[in-house]
C-alpha cells in the first residue's frame, strides 16, 4: 500500500470553535522551510487560504518556527511563544531539523514538546518536509527514520499528521514539478515548492473542516493524555534565572536586539570567563545566539569531569545569530546538581572570536 500523504487520526474541534466566534489562532513552529523570514514558505499559501475560505474571520498568527532549530529548543520556547499566545491549532514541522539528532534525544524533545502542546486542548497538526537524505528511504517505499519516529508519538497521542515531503516528491515524479522549481538550493521551497507544500495542508484542513468530520473526535489533552512512552521527555522544563548564576569576570547581561526571538543574553567578550549555577533535573542544555565570532564552552557537572564543545561554524550562520541549544548533560539522577562554565577560545579554523551570548540555561526535571 503507499505510503499516504493525509494521516488523520483525530478531527480540529479547536478550530471549529474558533471559526465559529470569528477569531482563529494559528501557530507554528518548525524550521527554516516554516519560517516566515523569507514571506515565501508553506504557511503563506495556507494563511492566504484561511483568509479566502473564511473572509469575517479574524486571523492571528504566531509563526514561531526559527531555522536551524529543532524540536530541542522548541521544548523550552513552547510556553512563550505558543502555549502563552493561545493558539488554537498548532502546526510542528521537525522531521528535517531532528534528522542529526540522536534518536534518544530527539524522541524526548518531541514527545515532551507535544505534551506541553497538550497540555489543554488544543488542536496539533505534525507536518513532514523533505530532505535530500531521505530520499532513498521514500524511493525504497519506508518513512525516514526521523518521520517514522514522529508518527509513532503521533499514533501514541493520536495527532493526525501530513507529509507535504512526500506530496511533492510525487509531483516531481508525475512531472507536474521539476526538481529546481521544488528545492533550488536542494532543501528550501521557495514559492512553486512552498505552494506544494501549502496544498497538501490546505486539503487536509479542507476535509478536516468538512460537515462529515463535523464530530471528529479531539486529540486527548490535559488528564485524558495517555501514559508517556518515555519517562525522560522534555515536559517539565525551566530556565535558570539569570540572578541564580553566580559569574566570574566580565559578564552583562543585556537586551538583545539581534534576533527577534531572544530578549536577552548574558555577554561576555572574555575567555575564562566563568559560570556556575545549581539545577535540578535530570538533563542540562545551554542556549547561545552563535556564529564564527563565538566561544566554545568548557563545562563540569557535580564536580567531574571537564568536556569542551567543539562546535562547527557553516557560514551561512555569519559572525552570529544561530539560535543554538547544545546539551551539557542528560541521564542525570533525578536531583539537584551544580554546573560550572567556562569560556573558551576555539581550535577550530573556522573559530574567529570569543563572544559568548548565552541566552539560557534551561533544565528537564
């Protein structure tokens, strides 16, 4: 049987509700192929589309999708960006940007993310881009590992899903779209392959929003969601206050106007300069805004011993402004614990400064 584009496990009473008052809440996040930066991706098509299909409604958008971020980073901003701004459905577009991560990982970001998502009910909708590195899988008639593991939390929480990677692949083979016009740098859509990506969305919600799924049921939520498949998901997530981190040399901290999505880092320009904070929780991740400008870090939990990250800088990042989350620790006992920081000048080549901007310490209890 092939593999179909439309998984649809559960029905959009949110929106329907939502329709009916006249005011609808969209919300995404995902990665570049989602963000609006460009004003070319998928989720124009489908915002134009809301706007033709439903003219007296008022329409609220919150794309909180940043590229070259995963399901990690989502974890912690999902309160902020979404869940606080009320979102009626949400659209999660992660099957690229978690590829590189390991599976484990990826599995405790996702499923914790979705529970916060679900938190009340709210309506989720998971949508599966494409990337040249799943190509033989889909030739091969499988999902890619790093799809295959999305739908099986998307079963778990029945949350229906679309697979616009695959909606276009099939185009390009029924010659209805050449390669170039779907992925000209071989990974982002522009506007041919964004409207591609945008039909396979807009007729799922078509049929999701027809009078035959009129009683569809709702995903579960709140105390109906079942039993987590993981015990250590990325749900009860929390940042370190920055008056919780004692710091050594010269540190500020500062409003940042660099990118839209941090409102403040702690700075420093200094090696050596150091950090030390108490956490509790059983993972430790620290988010930078990051570049070819940036440290590296040396890090210590509880003690022992010392690692250093030893991070690539692509140059499409530049100087700065890659909202990067790294993970200092994981498979902690359950506890409290206490990390020290410290910066430090990289050996890499492409390593051409010291600045650190840590935007958070987050940790996973």
């Amino acid at each position: 049987m092939p593999m179909p584009v439309q998984q649809h496990r559960s029905g959009l009473p949110r929106l329907r509700r939502a329709l009916a008052a006249g005011v609808v809440r969209l919300g995404f996040l995902g990665g570049s192929i989602t963000d609006q930066k460009t004003r070319v991706r998928w989720p124009e098509a489908v915002l134009a589309w809301f706007n033709a299909a439903y003219p007296q409604t008022r329409l609220v958008v919150e794309n909180a999708a940043i590229g070259a971020t995963g399901s990690d980073l989502a974890a912690f901003r999902a309160r902020r960006d979404i869940l606080e701004r009320d979102c009626d459905l949400v659209f999660v577009e992660y099957a690229v940007n978690d590829h590189g991560t390991p599976p484990s990982r990826r599995a405790r970001a996702r499923e914790g993310l979705l529970r916060q998502l679900l938190a009340e009910p709210r309506d989720v909708v998971l949508v599966h881009t494409f990337m040249p590195e799943h190509h033989a899988d889909l030739l091969a008639g499988r999902a890619p590992a790093s799809v295959c593991d999305f739908e099986l939390l998307a079963e778990h929480y029945h949350l229906s899903s679309v697979y616009v990677g695959l909606h276009a692949l099939r185009e390009v083979e029924a010659g209805l779209l050449r390669w170039e016009e779907w992925l000209p740098d071989n990974l982002h859509p522009e506007a041919r392959g964004s409207l591609s990506y945008a039909q396979a969305v807009i007729a799922h919600l078509v049929h999701e929003l027809s009078p035959a799924r009129a009683s569809a049921a709702a995903a579960p939520s709140g105390s109906a969601l079942p039993e987590p498949l993981d015990t250590r998901r990325w749900e009860r997530v929390a940042l370190l206050p920055y008056a919780d981190i004692t710091r050594s040399g010269p540190w500020s901290e500062r409003r940042w106007g660099q990118l839209n999505w941090i409102d403040q880092v702690l700075h420093t320009t200094a090696p050596g300069a150091t950090l030390r904070a108490r956490f509790s929780g059983h993972t430790l991740v620290a988010a930078t805004d990051f570049g070819a400008h940036s440290s590296e870090l040396r890090w210590r939990v509880d003690g022992g011993q010392w690692k250093t990250t030893e991070r690539e800088r692509p140059a499409w990042c530049g100087d700065s402004g890659w909202f990067r989350v790294d993970v200092l620790a994981e498979d902690l006992t359950d506890g409290e614990h206490v990390v020290e920081i410290e910066t430090a000048r990289g050996v890499r080549p492409d390593c051409r400064g010291c600045t650190t901007d840590l935007v958070f310490l987050g940790a996973v209890r």
